[in-house]
C-alpha cells in the first residue's frame, strides 16, 4: 500500500548561520513579585566573568548532556530529557532571584516584578527542546545567557532598581521535531496555536493532548489559551510531489521509461541554479528590473528530504515527494522564485512525460526586528565590546544581520516587538554537534544582555526623573 498523502509531507529546517538570542517586549503579566538578595558585586572589574562566562559555559555543558540519545543530543518537546532539563532551568532561574512556574504547553517562565509597576515586561526567551544529533548551543545559549545577565543584575543589587518586569521564557518547542510542527511553545504564549494542534500525532500515533495529559498538564483548548501573552510558521515551504510510472529496474527500456526519479533531479538541480543565478531564469516580466542585488542577498533555496515509492533498489520509482524551502529577506523575492520554481517543475514534467503536483504547505513574511529594540542593542553591543579586555576599540557601526532561519520571534511578533542579538558560531554551523562558541564570546552577549537589560527596564524611569 503506498503512504498517504499527509504520511509523505515532509518537513525541513535549515541550519541557524548564528546561534540567537530573542529579546521580545510583551504586555505584563501578572505574578508574584521576586527580588535580589543585595548580594556584594562579582568582579572587580564590572565585567562579571565568573558568572557570564565561567558559570554560563559549564551550565552549557550541564545541559548538553541532558539527553534522551545515548552518546549524542536529542531533546524533543515534553520527552523524559526535557522534564530533567526543566527541573535544572527552574533551578538556575531561582538562583537568579526569579519566580519560576512552568505553563501548559511546557514552557518555562522566571520573572522578576517590581513592586508596584504597571510597565510593559521585556521577555527574553530561546528554546530548550533540540534536533536530532544536536549542539549545546542552539536555543540553550539564549536561555542561560539571559538567566546569567539578570543573576549579575541580582548580585549587583541592581535586580531592584528595574521598573520594568522582566521574563526569561525557556520555550518547550521550536525545532518542530517530535509533532512535526514548530513553534508550538512559542505559539502558544502568542495565543495562536490553534485547538486542532492537539490532535496532531507523532510517528508513534500519539497525539499531543495524549502527551500533555500524560506529564500531568490539562491538555484542553481551555487550558491552552492561559498560556497566551501570534503565530507564524518559518520560510516559505513548498512541496513538491512528481508522479511516474512505476515498473522494473531491468524490463523496462530506457525509451518507454516515465521516471520520476530522473525528473526529481533535475528539479532540484533547477532550484539550485535559481537561487544562485535568478536573474538567468526569471521571465523578464517575473524580475521586472526592480530587484536589486541587496534584495537577492540572502535567497536561500533547499532541498531537505527525498521520499520514493516503493524505494527499492530494482524498481523504477512511482512516485517521489521531495520537500522544497525556500528563504529571503525580501517578501517579493521569495515569493517570485516560487511562482518562477512552480513554473518550471511543470514545464521540465511536462518534457519528461510525468505528472507533477506543487503543495504550498506554508508561507510566512519575513519578520523585520523593531528598529528602536534594534538599536538599544547595537548600543549595548558597543558599550560591551568597548569594556572587554584586550579586544579593540567598538567598530564604528554594529553589524546588522537578515537570519534565515525560523525563530520563535517569527511567532512571538504577532504578539509584540521583537528583536534579536546573535552570537558567532565557527564556520556558522548549527543543529550539528560541531557547534562551537568561543568562552570570551559567550562573556561579551552576557555582559551585552545585561546591559541591555539596564538600559530598556529603567530608561523610562530616568528620563521621567530627568
């Protein structure tokens, strides 16, 4: 029996080029208040380098080797890891001065609330569930990051002259790996995961209200719209599925054959070309001249799973599915390479003699950041880099970065404004156990964090003073 149509859709992420940090501004809510301790500052120097650094990286660790794999990472939404992971998240965020609880899709909250204050939060959040075969620092690095910046802000004593709250959200699901569905912590604290999520099923036919009801969460849409604090998926993500003829690898000659394997290849061939060279393929009414070479800068085109049936190696396919993710920073762009790619998968089955069917399954805008988040950042970036030793003098302007990859901003910004900070990964490799951070960097987006920090809970309060 060949697979269903919903057993063949298949999904793909593409690699994060940084690992990322989201800063999130989101209206408060509510919870009991929790302070510093006035605990005498860390390091003389103001720059905090044994929580920021020492503390932040072995934490790192600790937390890599919370697994479900035997000798690799893997941590997927509400699998046994995650619910040890959550217990040691709990555990550092209190240590920072926060109130902890975990809501009902899993995500773990720590909040500090000044007494009395009636502000907007600053939610800074990153997610703790991993791909398969995963790094320590995706998603991780942003949780604890935040949770370091604000325990120097504990120690400091400077956790009290905040007038803002402020929230470090760990979500529950990003990578989308168990449900095949990303964003579902996220989405669920921006109030856009809809009731039928719940009936969504994993390879093993259990659904997500069967895991939440499992872990003792409510697992109910009631339950579910307590968590809101709006959501979007990632990229562009089109499926492609190519239909043939199935027949014997041996019988069948090379003349009467309707490959779709052979066609398949071409196609993914078409794509690549398309995105590097799109200005070779695209009709000249699809470019119009109005796409300048800063518009095409970040396209991204890839092909991430191939299924065949019967996938055997003496029989000419009947069918192959193949997924296909398409990326840009400009609206447009994406969407005419994928007008321009639908058009050429049926003109190139069409030469071939087999049948294609094009699946938009999803579509997302790009997410621009908050231009005013953005620049509180580049200034805590400078001030940062400025005070750490033995680095230069701060650039004369930050680096500004387009990420193509999906973010729990993307979800999170229908619900506010975002803003994200990245940190460098060697040779922009994620989802990968080659990860790897540099110590001194991780140093300067806590220090950076913690600054930022400062500047975006209590500028309201001195120009008001002022």
């Amino acid at each position: 029996m060949a697979p269903s149509s919903s057993s063949r859709r298949l999904r793909h992420h593409l690699s994060l080029l940084a690992v990322s940090v989201t800063i999130l501004l989101a209206s408060s809510v509510p919870t009991s208040a929790a302070g510093g301790d006035g605990l005498p500052e860390l390091g003389g120097d103001g720059l905090h380098r044994e929580i920021l650094r020492d503390e932040t990286m072995l934490r790192l660790k600790e937390l890599g080797k919370i697994s479900d794999g035997e000798g690799y990472l893997e941590r997927t939404f509400l699998s046994p890891a995650s619910f040890r992971a959550t217990a040691v998240i709990v555990s550092w965020m209190k240590d920072a001065g926060l109130t902890t609880w975990v809501d009902q899709m899993g995500n773990i909250h720590g909040r500090f609330e000044p007494a009395n204050s009636t502000k907007e939060a600053l939610l800074i959040g990153s997610h703790m569930d991993t791909v398969i075969d995963a790094g320590m620092y995706d998603g991780s690095l942003g949780i604890i990051c935040a949770i370091s910046a604000l325990k120097v802000l504990k120690v400091t004593g400077k956790l009290q002259r905040l007038t803002r709250p402020v929230e470090v959200i760990a979500f529950s699901d990003e990578e989308g790996v168990r449900f095949q569905t990303t964003f579902l912590g996220s989405a669920a604290v921006a109030g856009t995961l809809p009731e039928s999520i719940l009936q969504v099923s994993d390879k093993s036919g259990t659904t997500v209200q069967d895991v939440l009801k499992m872990n003792s969460f409510e697992a109910t849409a009631a339950a579910l719209s307590q968590t809101k604090y709006n959501p979007e998926s990632v990229g562009s993500y089109v499926e492609v599925i190519v239909d043939g003829s199935q027949g014997h690898a041996g019988t069948v000659p090379m003349k009467l054959r309707r490959d779709p394997m052979v066609a398949a290849a071409e196609l993914v061939v078409t794509l690549e070309r398309l995105c590097k060279e799109p200005n070779k393929l695209l009709t000249y009414d699809e470019e119009c001249g109005c796409f300048t070479e800063e518009s095409l800068a970040g396209l991204v085109c890839t092909v991430g799973e191939l299924l065949t049936w019967p996938s055997a190696s003496n029989v000419i396919p009947g069918q192959v599915n193949f997924t296909v993710d398409i990326r840009a920073m400009d609206d447009q762009v994406r969407e005419t390479i994928v007008n321009s790619f639908s058009r050429l998968v049926l003109q190139r089955c069409d030469d071939r003699l087999v049948d294609c069917r094009v699946e938009h399954k999803h579509s997302a805008p790009a997410t621009p950041c908050d231009p005013e988040l953005t620049s509180q950042l580049k200034r805590a970036v400078r001030s940062t880099v400025s005070a750490m030793p033995g680095r230069a003098a701060a650039p004369a302007e930050t680096p500004v970065l387009m990420s193509g990859a999906g973010h729990d901003a993307m979800a999170m910004a229908k619900l506010t404004k975002v803003g994200m900070l990245f940190v460098r990964c060697r040779g922009g490799v994620s989802h990968s156990p080659e990860e790897s951070v540099m110590d001194d960097d991780v140093w300067a987006a806590g220090l950076a964090l913690a600054n930022f920090i400062e500047q975006a809970a209590v500028s309201e309060e001195l120009e008001a003073e002022s």
